[in-house]
C-alpha cells in the first residue's frame, strides 16, 4: 500500500498528503465505498480485496481500483486494502475529519423526518438549527433542537458556524430560502424541494427529487415491459410514439 501523509492528520502511512482533484462520478462513489467500508469494519474486517468492496459497494472492480488510486491507494498485493486506514483516507478527502454544522428549513413532514434521522451525526454531521416560515412550528421541538423562525437564520448562522443549509420547503418557498442561506455565508446547499434553485458562483447545490427517482424507474418498468411483450420469433415490432413518431418496443421509451 501507498505511504503518503498529509499534514496535520494522524501520522499513519497511507494517508493522504494533499487533496486530490477528483472527476464528480469519483466524488459520487466515494460514500458508497465508505458506507461499505464501515460495514465491514463493524463486522470485524481489517482487510478487503477489491473484487469484496467493489461487491460491497455495488461497483465495478476495475472503477473502484481507478477511484482509489486518485487518493493514492493501490492496496497490497495479496492481501488487498487496509480497512481503517481506507476509510481515513476517504472521511480526508470529504471532509468529514470534522463535524460540520448543518441547518435545516422547513420542518413540514420531510422536514420533520431528516431532524430526525440519526445517521447524520454518525457520518460527521450535526443539525445545528431547524427553521420553518411557519409561526405554528416556531417552538416545536423535535429531536432535542426547537424550530426557530427562517428570519433568525443571521443569528443562527453566527451561532453556529454553518457549513451546509438544507432546503426541505415547498417548491414555491425553496428560492427565497437558498438567498437567505447565500446571504448568511453558506455555500453548500443540499435541496429537497421540486424546483432548480439559482445561485451565485461558488456555491454548491445538490438535488434531491424522490418523484424524478421514481420516473426513471417507471422508464426500467416500461422497457422491461416492453421487452417482454416483442414477438416470440425475435421480430422487431414497432410501435407509434406520441406525436406520430414510430420506435421499436425496445426504442419506444427513450425515443431514439
């Protein structure tokens, strides 16, 4: 295995010296390899072989051993990579060496259920503050923090050193709510609501829409109906797209 430092962290050799400039699917994979890695290290595994954390993790063997080697880590022949040390490597580079303060808006059901999820501080993460626009929800407490009002987020925000805000208001809320976090400093912004936010350049916006996740999988639902239904003797059928277009049944729901 690679031995690299990186000031300032524990003085292991493996770690990474500086942060890497990772391509985004890199970054996107990285919590899944370290979810599987936290499950194997609580079932008592101090190595795993790339072809056992690729499965772990629901990956390519191939992909993951590229990912890695952008932190510098190319395991041991024959006995794979160190655990412990890869799971520093990866909390190094996303930044999860500290906890870092996230304030939550909109406390309505979604809202409700992320104060209460206990998996965030176990991934470096704390819910410093719950807001809503709502007078009803002012003064509710929910997981041990009470719902402020989103107009004390100035003062919130310099209570608390916020790093992330998230967005769980309605569509038409989401926008004024992504100003005010801009306006207090917060660069980061994870966004439930059903809408694309604007924001100035510099801060980060991840989406999260739970009705487009189920659309895509309704386009699997389709193909694979439509896969089933061709003809027994492998003819290509063809069926009439809205707006008069023909496809193939294998082309009908991606319109190509």
């Amino acid at each position: 295995m690679s031995q690299h430092r990186h000031p300032g962290a524990p003085g292991r050799a493996g770690a990474v010296p500086t942060l890497p400039d990772l391509p985004e699917a890199t970054v996107a994979r990285l919590p899944e390899y370290l979810r599987a890695l936290h499950n194997l290290a609580d079932a008592g595994h101090e190595t795993v072989s790339s072809e056992g954390l690729s499965a772990a993790a629901g990956v390519n063997s191939a992909k993951l051993r590229k990912d890695l080697s952008h932190l510098g880590s190319y395991g041991t022949r024959g006995v794979g990579y160190d655990v412990a040390l890869l799971i520093e490597q990866i909390e190094y580079v996303l930044g999860l060496t500290q906890r870092r303060a996230v304030a939550l808006v909109g406390v309505g059901n979604l809202g409700h259920a992320l104060a209460g999820y206990d998996g965030f501080a176990s991934r470096g993460f704390r819910i410093a503050a719950l807001l809503d626009a709502d007078p009803s929800r002012v003064g509710e407490e929910i997981n041990g923090l009470v719902v402020r009002h989103v107009d004390d987020l100035p003062t919130v925000a310099a209570e608390e050193s916020l790093a992330i805000g998230v967005i769980a208001t309605p569509a038409a809320a989401a926008q004024q709510v992504a100003d005010q976090l801009v306006a207090v400093g917060v660069t980061s912004i994870l966004n439930f609501a059903p809408c694309v936010l604007s924001v100035p350049e510099g801060v980060d916006v991840r989406k999260v829409d739970l009705a487009i996740e189920l659309q895509i999988l309704s386009f699997h639902e389709h193909r694979k109906a439509s896969l089933t239904a061709l003809p027994a003797t492998g003819g290509t059928a063809f069926t009439a797209l809205p707006g008069g277009f023909a496809a193939t049944d294998t082309q009908e729901a991606i319109g190509t």
